[in-house]
C-alpha cells in the first residue's frame, strides 16, 4: 500500500501523457492561420480535378491526424497536402487536429450535392453506418471521420481513390471495391445530404475555446 502522498504523484504522472495528447488548442489556432486560406474559403475548390475542398471543421481529431499523416508519408497523394503536412511535426499535428475538431458550427449543416441519389444511396448506406454511425454522423472509432455533411464531389472523388487504390487504407480499399461508379455517386449524395458538424472554418472567427 503506497503512501497517499505517493499515490497523489504516480496519478498526476499517469495524466501527463493524456494532457500532451490531446493538442494544445491555442497554439493550434495560429497554426491554422495557413490551412484556412483554403479550408476557410467557402465554395472554395480543387483545380485538376474540380471538386470542392473538404470542410475538416468539427471533424474527428484523430481522424484529422491520421489523414495529414498519410499525406505527409504519402500513403495519400495530393501535391498541396502533401506539402502542407510534410513539414509539420507530430505535436503540430495534434494542435491543429484538436483545434479544428473543437469548431462547432453556428448550425448544423448540409454539403453541397449536384448528382446522385440521396435515397438510393440511404439503402446502400446500411454497410457504412456500422462504422460511421447513423446517418454518417457518429462514427464508432475516433479515427473513422464523420460523413455527415460533407461535401458530395469530394466524398465521390475519395471513395474513387480508396477503390483504385491510390489512398491506402486497408479498411476503406476492401469496402470501396465493391462499389460502382453509380453507388459512390448516391452513397456520396446521401452522406452530403445529412446534416452534421462538419463545416468551413471562417476567418477572423477563430476560437481557441471548443
Ligand atoms: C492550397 C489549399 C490548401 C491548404 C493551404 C491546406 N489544404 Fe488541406 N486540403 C486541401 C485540398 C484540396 C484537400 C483535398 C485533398 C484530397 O483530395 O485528398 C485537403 C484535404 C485536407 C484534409 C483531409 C480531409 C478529409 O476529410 O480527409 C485535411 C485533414 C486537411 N486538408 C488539413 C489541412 C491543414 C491542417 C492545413 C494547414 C496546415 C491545410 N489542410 C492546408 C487544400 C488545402
Ligand atoms: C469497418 C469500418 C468501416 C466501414 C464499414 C466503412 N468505413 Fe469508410 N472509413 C473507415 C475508416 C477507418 C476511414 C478512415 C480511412 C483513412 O484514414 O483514410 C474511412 C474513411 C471514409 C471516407 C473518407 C472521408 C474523408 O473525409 O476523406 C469516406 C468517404 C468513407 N469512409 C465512406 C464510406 C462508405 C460510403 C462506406 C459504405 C459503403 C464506408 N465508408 C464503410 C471505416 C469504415
């Protein structure tokens, strides 16, 4: 039996680790100065290929961490991401992840949908929300992102790339081989059409606070 005094250390040692992980939310939000050229734009775009740029506020933190390091490690390729993590360090990574998954938008939002289906794709989606959640909206692991709301062209374009292979990612590969061109353009079209947290950060609206 350890004196109180000792027990008192080894708990405050035991938290340290869990402090350091969760990033720091005010160092991330100067650091997401660069990042909302593009993810504070609204409507802003992709060039080759056209598609909108996705919204990552009130996205998953570890989610965030894990796609900017597959870009930094190539796993994911994208010229301009690929730039942008591949000079970040790890704990840069974890403040600017914290810092956008503590955005809460002033109201839950829709992406924008130009094809597809929505309630073709609500059938198809019986698969997805065992992962993602219902309506794509609470995902049962941390690092599976949130679909709700997204952005239906850039939803289409991903899924195309974990099916051809280009973003590996074992989990998503296997589930995207199964799926046509039409159902990637409905699943995309039902998950957009939800409405959910994800949304673009704007400028000037920076908050350190969650
Ligand atoms: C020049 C524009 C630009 C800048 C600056 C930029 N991004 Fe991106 N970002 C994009 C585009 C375009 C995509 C979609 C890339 C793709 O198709 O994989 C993207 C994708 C992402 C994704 C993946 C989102 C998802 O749902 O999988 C994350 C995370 C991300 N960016 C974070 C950041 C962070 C953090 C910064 C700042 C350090 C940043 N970006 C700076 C354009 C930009
Ligand atoms: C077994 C769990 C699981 C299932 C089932 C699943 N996903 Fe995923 N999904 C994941 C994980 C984990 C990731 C993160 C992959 C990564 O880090 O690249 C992901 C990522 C995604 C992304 C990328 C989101 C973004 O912001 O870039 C899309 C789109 C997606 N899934 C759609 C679907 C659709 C549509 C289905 C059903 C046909 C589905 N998923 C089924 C676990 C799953």
């Amino acid at each position: 039996m350890l004196p109180a005094a000792m027990r008192t250390v080894f708990l405050l040692l035991a938290a340290i680790p869990l402090a350091v992980a969760a990033g720091d939310l005010a160092v991330g939000a100067e650091r997401a100065e660069t990042c909302l050229g593009c993810h504070g734009v609204k409507g802003y775009r992709n060039t080759y290929p056209s598609y909108y740029v996705p919204k990552i506020g009130g996205q998953q933190a570890a989610y965030l961490e894990a796609a900017l390091a597959a870009y930094g490690e190539s796993r994911r390729a994208h010229p301009t991401m690929a730039a942008q993590a591949g000079r970040l360090s790890e704990e840069e990574i974890r403040d600017l992840a914290a810092f956008f998954a503590a955005q809460e938008p002033a109201v839950r939002q829709v992406g924008a949908v130009q094809r597809g289906d929505p309630r073709a794709g609500a059938e198809r989606a019986e698969e997805c929300i065992a992962c993602h959640g219902e309506r794509g909206d609470a995902p049962i692991a941390p690092d599976y992102p949130k679909l709700a709301g997204q952005h239906a062209d850039y939803l289409a374009v991903t899924l195309k790339r974990y099916r051809s292979g280009e973003i590996r990612h074992d989990i998503m590969n296997s589930i995207a081989e199964g799926l046509s061109d039409r159902e990637i353009v409905d699943l995309s079209a039902y998950f957009a059409a939800q409405e959910g947290d994800l949304h673009t950060v704007r400028r000037g609206r920076l908050s350190a606070a969650p």
